[in-house]
C-alpha cells in the first residue's frame, strides 16, 4: 500500500489538486502494480512565508 505525500505551496485550487491525485495514484499503480484503491496521496499545503530555498524564503521572490 503505497503513501505518497506533496508538499506544495498553498494557492492550487481543487481541480489542480484533483489532477495531481488521479496522476499520481495512476502511476504509482502501475509502477508498483498494484489496485488504484491501495494508493494514498496526501497534499499538504505550504505558505511560500513557511518555504524556504536557497536560504531564502520562497516568498522573497
């Protein structure tokens, strides 16, 4: 049973978030050949203040 967890920046809306579940769970299935019903995908949204990259917050541009 496969868990896949996101951590993306906070802002996609429901649609996005719905695509990239039904992806994601698509081809971890494939991959580890196993049922669509074994796979759990978490999306965690993260504010850009709370995101930091190259030693910057990802909010500083």
């Amino acid at each position: 049973m496969p868990v896949i967890t996101v951590d993306w920046w906070a802002g996609y809306d429901h649609e996005r978030r719905r695509a990239l579940i039904k992806e994601l769970t698509a081809t971890v299935s494939q991959v580890a050949d196993c049922p669509a019903e074994a796979v759990t995908v978490i999306v965690r949204d993260v504010e850009k203040t709370h995101w930091g990259k190259g030693g910057r917050p990802a909010s500083d541009g």
